[in-house]
C-alpha cells in the first residue's frame, strides 16, 4: 500500500502554514494497494454511477459543549472530517482537523472574551497548539491526526475500528499507528465512520484530490442584560471538496451553529448534554420555510449551491455574481438558492489555496 510517510504530510503541512497563513491545512492520501487497486469496485446501491471510477465524498462534523463551565466559560470541541470513499466501502482518502473554542463571561453576565479573534482549527494552528512545547509530545496534534488518517486510508470502517483503537479508545500498545499517534482517537475514528456514513455520489473520481475547509466565528455572542439572556454562538461552517485539474470534482458543505445562554449571574441555562445538530442533520426543524418563508431549506440550498460550483475553478466561483446581500443573482442559482453565500465562496477559496 502507497502512504504518505508522516513525516511528509507533516512537513507538507508546515509548508502550507508558512506560505498561506489562516489557510487549511490540506493534504490527502490515495490507496493503491492491491487489494484495493481496483477503481471503484462494485456499482451497487442506488446512487452509484456507471463509472467504475466514481468515488463518494463525505463529511462529518460532530460539535460538543459538554465542558462549558458557569461564569467561566462556553467551551466547544468539535470534530471535522472529510473523506472520500469507494463502493466497497473503502476509504480512498481522509483529512482529520478539529476546533476549540471558547467565549468567556463573568459572574454578571458579562462577557470576556475578544469576539473578534480568529478562530482556527487545530490544523491551523500547527506547532502552536503548544502539546510539545507544553505537554512534551513526540508529536504536535496535527502530526498525530495525521498519522490515523494516513491509517484509514485503504481500510473500511469496520477495518479500521477493529485495528486503530482498543478498549481504552487509543492505539494498541505496540502498534505502529501508537508510535506516533498517542492522543485519544476514539472519537475521530467516530467522526471518520460518520463521514462515510454520509458520504454521497458527487461527481468525485479515484485520484481526485480531498480538500477540507473551516470558518467560523463567535461574534454572533452577546453579553446577558436586563433585556435578556447572554449567549455564546459559535458558528461553523465546512466544506469537504475534491480536486482535479484546478477544477471542483464534489463538494460538500455543512454548518454548525452552536449556542450556550448564561443569565446575569454568570449561570449556563442551556442543557449542555444535548447534542449539537449541523444545519443538515437538522434538515426541515432549522426552519428557514416554516419561519421564514424561504424557498427551500438550509440543508437544500447548500447542497444545490455545492452541485453548482462542482466543475468550476476557484476563480470561477469567487466570480459568481450576487447583490447587496451577498444573494446570488444568477439565475439558473437564484432558482434553488436565496440565502447568502458570500460565506460559501470564502471557504471555496480556502480550499482551493492548498
């Protein structure tokens, strides 16, 4: 089997970080091996396409708020992976990357916390996430996620539960994939089986290249008042694309938009053991039709914008026309899509840049 070593896609991704500062880090991982060598493999299911070639692209995006602390703090972990599967269920590729984010508030309600700070994934952040310099890792985060996703690839899901983690959710001792992977990986192997759970016929072929994208954001945030509640809001939005010939070949968008209210004591009133649903797993309940009046649902409008930009450049979708309100104007768009997406063509642009 073809990997990429670590030590490659490591130094890859200090390249990237160095040359495009607040862009992803992208890198991806073909199977070539023989038992997988195969393009494709079988065509059955209801949305495999005639071409042996086609591969299915798929995303997850699995947010938590579980560690959020009264008159201290919204804390948010979430879990992002892109993959891109064949029709045995053969992971073909896949990116790992993750965010923590944190709005602080006080014990009036107030909050803390810089609003306008960038918000980067662990990815972006690189070296500085700080596990070598301050918890004395053999490895950086990134490095490490890194090394389970260049596991993944060639595997099936099942393949890979049963050889990537033990009971304790680590590598098994012994393990080359526990030589340089020592952080707790049983919820990224979670988030890899729920990407290729979701994975779809897109348009992506075997060899494509996988990208994947974050922004976000928590200046939706507001402190408590007489007028109401305060709120931490994180908003996170992603795209998992491939790539071929500077083209679009898939793609792949969801969003997460995460809230904690807090009253004007500081004290978190929202139920921090509820899931945290994307706009698409919330399908019809986000409510854009029955609230107000769209045309079609979030869930909807995303994926008729991402067939759209699919066989198109980057220059291309930055190009695309669209009024005041960053609504698209064009109207073989405008038919299927009315929400703003000067958001979408930024994160195009991010992946496109690796």
């Amino acid at each position: 089997m073809k990997k990429l070593s670590l030590f490659l896609i490591a130094a890859l991704t200090l390249g990237l970080l160095a040359g495009c500062a607040g862009t992803p880090v992208v890198y991806y991982t073909e199977c070539n091996c023989p038992t997988h060598s195969q393009t494709g493999g079988s065509t059955s299911g209801d949305n495999a396409p005639e071409n042996a070639g086609a591969v299915k692209t798929g995303l997850a995006l699995v947010g938590s708020a579980a560690d959020s602390k009264n008159a201290a703090e919204a804390a948010y972990d979430v879990t992002i992976v892109g993959v891109t599967v064949d029709n045995d269920g053969v992971i073909r590729s896949c990116i790992i990357d993750s965010l923590g984010a944190k709005v602080t508030f006080d014990g009036t309600g107030t909050i803390t916390s810089d609003l306008s700070a960038p918000v980067l994934t662990k990815n972006e952040l690189g070296d500085n996430y700080g596990m070598k310099a301050y918890g004395g890792a053999k490895y950086e985060w990134y490095e490490q996620a890194a090394a389970l996703a260049d596991y993944a690839v060639g595997k099936t899901v099942d393949e890979l539960k049963n050889g990537a983690i033990d009971e304790t959710g680590k590598a098994p001792a012994g393990s080359d994939l526990a030589s340089s992977a020592t952080i707790y990986l049983g919820g990224y192997v979670s988030a890899i089986e729920t990407a290729a759970a979701n994975a779809q016929h897109l348009g992506a072929q075997t060899g494509d290249e996988l990208r994947l994208a974050t922004t976000s954001s928590v200046d939706s945030s507001k402190n408590a008042s007489a007028d109401g509640d305060g709120l931490a809001q994180l908003d996170c939005t992603v795209t998992a694309l491939t790539v071929n010939g500077g083209k679009i070949t898939s793609c792949f968008i969801d969003s997460l938009q995460a809230k904690v209210n807090f009253d004007r004591t500081g004290t978190i009133i929202t139920d921090l053991s509820a899931p945290l649903l994307t706009k698409n797993q919330l399908g019809e309940d986000y409510g854009m039709v029955a609230w107000g009046g769209a045309i079609a649902e979030w869930d909807k409008q995303a994926a008729s914008f991402a067939a759209y930009v699919t066989g198109k450049t980057a220059d291309e979708v930055a190009g695309i026309a669209v009024n005041e309100k960053t609504a698209p104007t064009n109207a073989d768009l405008s038919s299927s899509v009315t929400i703003a997406i000067g958001g979408f063509q930024a994160l195009i642009a991010k992946a496109m840049q690796g």
